[in-house]
C-alpha cells in the first residue's frame, strides 16, 4: 500500500497501490498517517511524498468506490479531509514530488503539501463536477487562495488535467524538473530545509497556516455554502456520476 523510510533526517512516504492508480481509500491514507505519526516520532526534518517510480499516475484521487451515496461525501472526518489537515500541520515541510497524472482529492492533497517538485509527466485536475458533485469549503478556499479565479474556475468547470508547464506557469510546481532529475532534485531540497533550525522551520510553518487559514466568513454565508454542497450531494447527478465511472461510461447529467 505504501513504502516509507527515514534517512538523513528526510522521511519518504512512497504510495504504492498501482492497482487502483494510488486511489486514496481508507486504507491508503490511514497507512500514510501512521507514516507520519512514525514521522513525527523520529523527528524529521522534511517529509516527501511520492508515488512508486514510474507509476503513470501519482494518484487517482479520493477512492470512488467508498464515496457516500446521496450526502455530500467529503465531510470534515473524511479520511481524505483528514489526511489533508495533517499534512499542513505536520510540524516540517512536506513536499510533493510528482511524476504522473493527480486527480481529484489528489490534488487538493499535493496543493495541501508545503512545496510541489515535478517533472514533464505531471499534471493536475480537480474532478468533482464529473462525478456530479460541488467542493468542500476547505478545498475552494485552498485553491482560490493559491490560483487566479478564473484558472481555478477553468479547473473546476472542464475538469480537465492541468499540464506540468501549466502548473510551473501558475505557481502550482515549486520547481519543474526532468524526470531523470526528479528524484535527485527533490532529495537535495529537502536535505537543504532537514539542515535549517528544524524549531524555527515548524514555526514558520504553522504560523502561516494559521495565517492563510484564518478568515472571517459570516455564518449567513456559511450557511449558504454549506446548503449548496448539500442540495447537490442529494442529487440524482451524483448517483449517476458513481454509476458511470463504476460502468466506465460518460455520465448522462440531467440536471437534477
Ligand atoms: C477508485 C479507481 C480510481 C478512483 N477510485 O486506469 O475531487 S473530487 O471531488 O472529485 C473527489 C470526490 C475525488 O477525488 O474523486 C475521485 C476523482 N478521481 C477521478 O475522477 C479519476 C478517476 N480515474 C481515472 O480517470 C482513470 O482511472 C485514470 C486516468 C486515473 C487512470 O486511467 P487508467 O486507464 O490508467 P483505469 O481507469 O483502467 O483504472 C485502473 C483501476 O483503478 C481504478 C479503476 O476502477 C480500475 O480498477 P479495476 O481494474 O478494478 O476496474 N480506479 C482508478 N481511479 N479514483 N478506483
């Protein structure tokens, strides 16, 4: 499911469920948390998360076969949503290093990394409204704090793959490097942060996730966000959204 090690202070998670394309099922990220409880334990000083060498794609996203029917599926106790929240609290940086295609959740889980590292394979799509369904609030405002609106709207709206020079262009990829170079790349840029005051970097860290993460949002307006989310989980769209990916059809959406 996953390979993880240690070494020079710079802990490796490598996904590795090439069957299911790195679907992030309950199972996957419960074994990337342990992964970094382990981490965390042992007090590295960066983290890297990869998928297996060659894989053609570096995650599926959120595993569909385990998406709540008719309510909205990616509530606050998601393991997903979970493992997003401990990847941006996990006290040292922790950098994406991508080779393949990232869908979906995946890529709200490569955007909730500190840094992205990747090479001429990569590429980034956000799925939802293929499968029927809107966004969580956590996950719109990460992205519309990251990216332009409009190329955030454009995301969401074609769901359609974002490309390796796209996201270098956009600021999605902290470095954009040869596939060849990927692995070294990475490796030296989280040697260079595990050699910085390792107190200073996790200060540095959560201080600005605290910052980014704060916003007053009235509760008239939460509301609203939250009501939308649900109309739409509760739709026949959604239902047919499942059926089609699970029938390896188009969705027929009618709109209800
Ligand atoms: C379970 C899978 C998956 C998968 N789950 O290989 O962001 S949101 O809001 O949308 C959130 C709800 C979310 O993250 O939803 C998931 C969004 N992800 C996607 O829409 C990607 C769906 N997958 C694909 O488009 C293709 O599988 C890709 C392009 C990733 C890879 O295509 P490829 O031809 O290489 P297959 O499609 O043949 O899939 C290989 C096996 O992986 C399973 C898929 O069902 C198949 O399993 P079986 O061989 O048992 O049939 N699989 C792929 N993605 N997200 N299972």
């Amino acid at each position: 499911m996953i390979a993880q090690r240690i070494e020079e202070g710079v802990g490796t998670i490598t996904l590795d469920r090439p069957e299911k394309r790195n679907a992030l099922s309950r199972e996957l990220v419960e074994a990337v948390l342990a992964a970094l409880d382990v981490f965390r334990g042992a007090g590295v000083r960066a983290a890297i998360l990869r998928a297996a060498p060659g894989a053609k794609v570096w995650s599926a996203g959120h595993d569909i076969a385990e998406l709540p029917q008719g309510r909205d599926p990616l509530m606050y106790s998601d393991p997903l949503e979970r493992l997003l929240r401990e990847v941006k609290a996990f006290p040292a940086p922790v950098i994406a290093m991508v080779h393949g295609s990232v869908w979906g959740g995946a890529t709200d889980l490569a955007l909730s990394c500190d840094l992205i590292v990747g090479d001429e394979t990569c590429s980034f799509a956000i799925t939802p409204v293929k499968l029927g369904l809107p966004y969580n609030l956590v996950g719109l405002l990460q992205f519309s704090r990251r990216l332009p609106l409009n190329l955030v709207k454009e995301m969401f709206f074609t769901a359609s793959p974002l490309s390796a020079d796209a996201a270098a262009r956009w600021g999605i990829l902290n470095h954009l490097v040869d596939s060849g170079e990927l692995e070294v790349f990475t490796m030296a840029l989280a040697r260079t942060i595990a050699a910085n005051a390792p107190l200073a970097v996790a200060a540095v860290k959560e201080q600005l996730r605290i910052l980014t993460e704060s916003g007053p949002i009235a509760a008239g307006a939460f509301e609203r966000v939250q009501e939308l989310r649900q109309r739409v989980a509760e739709s026949e769209d959604y239902r047919e959204g499942i059926r089609a990916f699970q029938e390896r059809r188009p969705p027929d959406f009618r709109g209800r």
